[in-house]
C-alpha cells in the first residue's frame, strides 16, 4: 500500500504492518493509523507516519537505548486496552522532541508508546505513579549509541581528565 507522507514523500508500506492506536495519540486523538518508518539517515531513531494526516510523522526511540535501566510499570487496564498481557508481544516506543539544536532532543520516558505486535494495536502509556522524566536528554545517550554501532571508542576526544 503507498501513503503520502510530507516529510517521505510517496512510500510504500505493508498494510500489516499498520498500527491502531486506541483513542489516538495525545494531541492527536482524530489520528489513530500510524506506520513505523524506518530510516537509515536517522536511525535509531525511527518516525511514526500517521497514515490520515501526511503532515504527522513523530519521532520515536527505544527507550533501552537511552537508559538501559529503564522500566515501564503499567496496569492490567492498560494492557486490556491493548489487547495482551504477554510481555513478548510488546514493543516499547519513546517520543522524542527534536529541536533545531539537536544536542537539546529529548525523549518522552513518563510515557511510552506500547504496542502489541500481534494484534497491531498501540497506546500512550501515562505511569504517573513512577518517577521518570517527560523530557529525558537523550543527545549523549544517541553518541554513545552510534559510537558503539560504528565500532569507534567512546572516549575518543576526551583528554585523560574525562572533560
């Protein structure tokens, strides 16, 4: 199937592949068709395409990349909305802000996208009962990711001082 997308063009996406999010996505509630978009000048970072808007593509990470430690605790309600509760059907998703100075991205850790990829059914995860950041720096985190993917040392640049 071929969708238009303002910041993709004309691409061409498996109707499979399409994810429902239930209520739509805040700020975005008319919206509830999206796609992953994959792409290779940006990645990890990956672009949730709406498929009833062109002009909406946000951003999107795993969040494990930017903090390995990270946790998600949802309840039994939250994963009915989404139809499972097998944690091997779940994807989890950040959204990130990218302003024109990138070295301020942040990604969306207080509430992460879940997605069931079995039933290709998705939602917005509020979890106001844990402390995490809205707007967690993710910059330094994404370096240290491409650096290990390229296989260059991430100390390279630092004096001995670690500055």
């Amino acid at each position: 199937m071929k969708i238009e997308s303002t910041r993709f063009g004309e691409i061409e996406i498996n109707e499979n592949s399409i994810i429902r999010f239930v209520g739509g996505l805040p700020g975005f509630e008319e919206l509830d068709r999206y796609a992953i978009i994959r792409c290779d000048q940006t990645e990890p970072i990956q672009w949730l395409q709406s498929l009833d808007d062109k002009d909406i593509a946000i951003p999107i990470v795993n969040p494990f990349i930017l903090k390995p430690d990270y946790e998600i605790e949802v309840d039994d309600d939250d994963l009915d909305l989404i139809e499972t509760h097998k944690e091997e059907d779940l994807v989890v998703l950040s959204i990130m802000v990218i302003p024109e100075d990138i070295t301020k991205m942040t990604a969306n850790l207080m509430a992460p996208l879940l997605i069931n990829i079995k039933e290709m059914v998705g939602a917005q995860m509020m979890m106001d009962y844990k402390t995490l950041p809205i707007r967690f720096p993710a910059f330094e985190a994404l370096q240290k990711y491409y650096h290990q993917e390229e296989g260059v040392d991430s100390s390279v640049g630092i004096d001995e001082k670690g500055e």
